[in-house]
C-alpha cells in the first residue's frame, strides 16, 4: 500500500487517553476515539485486527468449532429465564425491551436446543467474531477495556463430564496457539480466577504488562498463575506443586473460559437421554478471547519509546519501504517486487524528511525498515532494520 | 465439510415467517430467527455472508475504498449537530446518551476532518463492513429488512463536483460488479429514486423480484428504471429517451447510493482551500449495500418449489458429494480428491435414505449434487446433476 493514498496518518497530537495502547495507538494512526471505551479503526488499525480476527479464526476452526453469527440485539424474555436481565453490564435498548448483547449463553443455549434432539448430536461447539457492548461505568484503558469491542465467544456442548473435560484441556492448548502466533506466548499464563457460582474456579489467560489492571501470583515451577482475588483462599501457594515463591505481577486478562456446567441449561431445559435411557442436562463450557483487547495488550506488551514493535503475524505490513533521495524509479520497481514475492509491503512515498519518515516508521512499528537510497543503490543494496533492533544491515537486491 | 458434523440442519418444521427468503432460508438451516428482523447465521449461512462480504469487499478495494471499522455505539452530539437525534429509526440506549448507528455519516465526516487538512488529501473514499441497527416498527420481509443487519457503506470526500460525479460513475460501475457476481445482473437494474433534500434525485439498485416491497418503473431501451415514488414527477417516462413504453414490476432494492454534496460537510465545517485559495466545502458521496439483504434477496430470485438455487459464487460449496449403498471408502477418497482439487464440498456422511438427502440437497441448493453410488461405480463414474437443472450425467472419474 502506498502511504500517500491512506487518508489517516501519524499525527503528532494531545491524547488525554490515559493508557499507553490508546495513546500509542491514535499517535500512530490506527485508531481514533470516538467516546470513553468506544473506538474507530482506521485502515491500518483494521488490518491488524483483521489479522488477529483470522489467527484467532484459524485457530478455533482447527479446535473443531463451527463459526457462527448472532445477534447483538437481544429480546428481553431469555434473560429473565436465566435471571440476568438487571445485570449492570447490559445496555438496555430505551421503550423497547431489548438489550445489547455483553454475552451469548442467552441466544446460544436454545438455538443449540432447536437441534439437539439426541446424545448423538453432541459434542459440538459453535463460535462467532461479533461486537459485545458492555456497560463498563469506567472505561479507561483503552482497547483493554471497551464499551463496544470485537470479540470471539465460543460455547461447546457435551453428553458427560469427561468430554468437557476433554474439550476444555484441548481448548487451553488452541488459546496457547492464538498468543504464540500473536507474540504474546512468554508473557501469557494460565491462571486460576474465581468461578462464580457454577464451578470452583475458572481460568483466565493473563498476560504480564506494567499496566495490567489484574494482579497475579505466577508460581515460575509450574508456569500456573492465581489470580489476587482468590490466592488467600489458596493460602498463597501453587496449588499444582505448594510452592510459596510466587511472583506478583500486573497483568490483563487476554481470554477467559469456563466450565458452565448445566447453568445455562437447566433453566432451558436442555437435556439429552444417554444410551441407557438416563436423561440429564447437557453440559457446557464457554471460551472467550477479546479480538480488540488482545489488540490493546499486544501493544502494550510490544512497544519502547519511539512507537509500538509489532510481532511479525499481526503487523499490518511486512516491511516499509522508504527511499531517500532521487530513486523513484528503482523505489517503485522494488516496491513491485517485494509484492510479488509475497510480502506485504508499506511504501512511504510522500514528499517528507528523512527524519519524519523514520521516526513515523518507529511509530508504526512495522517488523522491518528497508531503505533505498542513492548511497545503497550505488552498492546495489537496500538498508535493512528490524524494528526491534537498532543495527542496520546492507542487504544484497535485485533491480 | 461432513455434513454430519454440522450442528444445525434442514428440518421439517412450521416456519411463521411469511417471506419466500426467511422461509426457505430457516428450512434449509441457514438461518434461525431470535425476533421480528433479527437472525441468527448456522454454520451454512455464515459461510454464504462472509461469501457476499468477500466479493463485496473486493470490489470496494478495486474501487479504491480504504476499509476502516467505526462503532455501532453512537454519542448524541454529532447527531444533534445534524438534527437527526429525533430520527425514528434510530434505536436510543436507555438512561444514556448513546445511540444505535443506523448509519454513519455523522461518525465518518468528524473523523475525516481530523485528517483533511488540505485539497491535497483530497479525493478518497473509507468503507466499513458493520453491523446497522433499525428501528423498524414492522419487520416482515425476512433478511430483506432488518432490525440489524450487516451492511457495507461507503463515503467519497471530493474537492469539487467533477471529481465526486466521476467517482459516482465508477461506483455505478462496481456496484453492478457486485451484483453480476452475485449472479443477480440481469435482474437488477440502476433506478432513478426520491432524494430528500440535498439533490434532485438519488439511485437505487432495484433487483426485480416478486416479493419485492417496491414498484419501478422499467424502460427496456435503456435498462433504466424509475421508482414509483418519483414516476409521476417524471411524467411516466423514461427521463432517458422519453420511452413511454415502461415495464411496471415489483423489485427489491439492494443498493443506494447518493450525492451527498455539502449535506453533511457543512454541519462538521469541514472546508478545504482550493489551489487559489478559495475555501468550500468538501463534497460527499455515500455508497450503501446491505449485505445480509442481499443474501435475502439472491434467495428470492433464485429457489424453485424444491428449495434455493445458488448462484455459484455465493454458494455455500461448490459441491454437494452424496454416496449411496456401500461406496464409504471410495467416496472417502473421491472427497478428499475433490477438495484438494481446490473445490469446496458437503459431504452427505449421514445414514439417512436417498431420497431424504437429495430433499435436502434440493432444499439447500448447492450448485452441482454429485452422487457416488453401486451403480455408478461399476462404469467408473459419478452421477452429477446442477442444481438449476433436471437431466442427470454420468461423469468419468478417477478412483
């Protein structure tokens, strides 16, 4: 892509959001405010969630979920069923009695029950990429925290314990897949959060950053973090291996999963007869990644003081090209070039300094920096610079 | 895919919905209904929505748009700025100041004008691909109106009237791209529709159906259509050539787009300077199609008593793979041979009768149903038969 034909770009402007993703993130062109916890995506912010949103896609398709879509507009009567019609987080829809979905077990649990008619449908899960709206009183983080944000929710429905259980494990591994391709592997733990009132505990996916609005306990043994909220019940210890050297560190919840049990299919009455003829509710686990929040963490996770450093998988572009000087020509070619072979390439074309394009380019955050200049091309060479490192490297080119 | 590994399926059942799309389309398990104009998307209907985004993204790129993702959740001021907070189609959020977008002019011109700086930046166009909400007080045509529904607009921002008049011509263009793709062109036609208050008149694309909810006045000379709102003030001619000679048909519109001139550029005082100096203010074109509504209507233009027709593009596969008697191991095969020759299959892996699953193939209307059978495999062959048509052939294949 041109850089001269994208409308937005970096700006050098006051941003009042608080939050380094935010701040970082509408400085450099990918997003832009448009109330407290409410944000547009500019083109390149779009990309990169669209690069997530397929990761994540991917990955959950593999795990063996069928990809739905469900409405954000919500009637009134399944929420009452399940007693969740006044929960704080829910914005309700003024004279009419509807409400915006915060979350799906609602219209998933009897759209799943119109089609099961027997243990022989089960196990399956379903999940959709779709716009949550959450009435968050606070919402101060940026993509971390949204009253409207992109999120993948996935619901698996099983016969009998062991094949939730099954699932669940399986489940972990495929978020595992989602951080490592988003870069975010290392710093992403496991963790042990409050279940509510359905199951002991759930477990969260935290990942360490500065600004995390979480507090975790990560037992380094086990790689198997507590969240604050539960380690005095768990006296301060890892409940896998009792070890008490726990490391206390900020971190924000990157994804969330469950094991429902029969909470939301008792009061639908969803239940199945088993092959003996022995009926009881069906039972499911939910499984939440914020598509947009991960976004936000990703940044968070990935930037020094001259811009954000994106991983390689969820950049919006491979490499930005940048000539310096009078190479137009051979700019454009190798432009063309570098497309054909595959990659995806930003081509910062426009009539700026040097030192505005570089240090626009460190804003941005693209994984390499390749520079054509008349010096290089004299050598028959571009200048190459991973973002995350500060040598430069002549590289050999074909013209 | 298996097709037994698919949750949801065809089914008997006694659909309330009185339009031709709804009704087939909840058969056939495409869709499923949460309340009056809003649906939920099984498996198969999301594979057919993300197919029209797909085709429709393409050529919203090829046009040129740069794609960018504003909120659904809106905040009163710029709406009040417009005076259209008291519109009734917009849903409002309760003891909030939010709102529901039902469309995005009063998001996208703020947002542009942080990046406009000069007529340099000028012309370019932004589309998203996004959920609508409206506030629709009858909903009874199934995906063909929606209370929210997946639409794709688009916004050009021009210097001056040549540039946006030009632009609007290309957009004509691509939107018939869309349509032919979507093997709905020669049912659609460019129709001439009221403007409200900021130009004379506006287009509309009208896709000739007989359930459709509007009437147009079609010239068979020039391909052009009037809208029944307008056809008196045009003096029951075509504006064109004067024909009066028109064709009165019921249609459903799939599209619309408007010259918005300085409608909205005016409130948001978003001016430029011209290369002399001289200050104006931008220009607008905005460019609607609503995606969902086209999957409702492509249902209404093609399906037979048997159940729809898929044009092959939208088509949930390309094929429908259906063995029969005691051919598992070589239909196994003959699948996986057909999918790695780059084609998408169902795979009827069900023990159900034969003639239960062409019912439903019927029903589902994947383009070409291919049958392995006995029979068949004693000649080497496969039976293949397209959905649009009655005679069956048999077709050598490779084992």
């Amino acid at each position: 892509m041109k850089q001269s034909q994208i409308f937005s770009r970096a700006k050098k402007e006051n941003v009042t959001d608080q939050s380094i993703n935010a701040n970082l993130l509408i400085r450099s062109g990918f997003i832009r405010k448009l109330m407290s916890g409410v944000y547009s995506y500019l083109p390149l912010g779009s990309i990169v969630l669209k690069n997530i949103e397929n990761i994540v896609r991917q990955e959950m398709n593999k795990l063996g979920g069928q990809e739905i879509l469900m409405p954000a507009l919500h009637p009134k009567e399944p929420w009452e069923r399940t007693k969740r019609w006044q929960n704080k987080e829910m914005f309700k829809i003024k004279d009419r009695n509807f409400s915006l979905g915060w979350t799906h077990e609602e219209i998933v649990v009897p759209l799943a029950k119109q089609f099961i008619d027997s243990y022989k449908e089960l196990p399956f899960s379903v999940f959709q990429i779709q716009n949550k709206f959450r009435n968050e009183a606070r919402a101060k983080s940026g993509l971390l925290r949204g009253r409207e944000f992109l999120m993948k929710d996935l619901y698996s429905f099983h016969q009998n314990q062991e094949c939730l259980d099954s699932f669940y494990e399986k489940a972990i591994k495929a978020y595992f897949k989602v951080y490592q391709r988003c870069g975010l592997k290392e710093k992403t733990f496991l963790t042990l959060a409050s279940g509510g009132s359905f199951s002991k505990y759930s477990h969260e996916f935290q990942t360490v950053i500065e600004a995390g609005e979480d507090e975790i306990y990560l037992c380094p043994k086990c790689a198997l973090a507590i969240n604050k909220e539960i380690i005095e019940e768990e006296k301060y210890q890892c409940p896998q291996c009792k070890n008490k050297d726990l490391k206390v560190e900020k971190a924000a919840e990157v994804g969330n999963i469950f094991k429902l049990q029969e909470k939301y299919t008792e009061p639908f009455d969803l239940k199945v007869k088993d092959e003996k003829g022995k009926e009881s509710f069906v039972l499911m686990g939910c499984y939440g990644i914020g598509i947009s929040r991960l976004m936000g963490a990703i940044v968070e996770a990935f930037h020094d003081e001259k811009g954000i450093v994106w991983p390689k998988e969820v950049a919006p572009f491979d490499i930005h090209l940048i000539p310096i000087g009078k190479v137009k020509k051979e700019a454009d070619k190798l432009y063309d070039n570098l497309q054909k072979e595959g990659n995806k390439v930003l081509y910062d074309d426009r009539d700026k300094s040097v030192g505005e394009k570089f240090a626009e380019a460190d804003l941005i955050g693209i994984p390499l920096r390749m520079v054509l200049s008349e010096k290089t091309l004299e050598k028959k060479c571009v200048e190459t610079k991973k973002r995350n490192e500060t040598k430069t490297k002549l590289q050999k080119y074909k013209g």
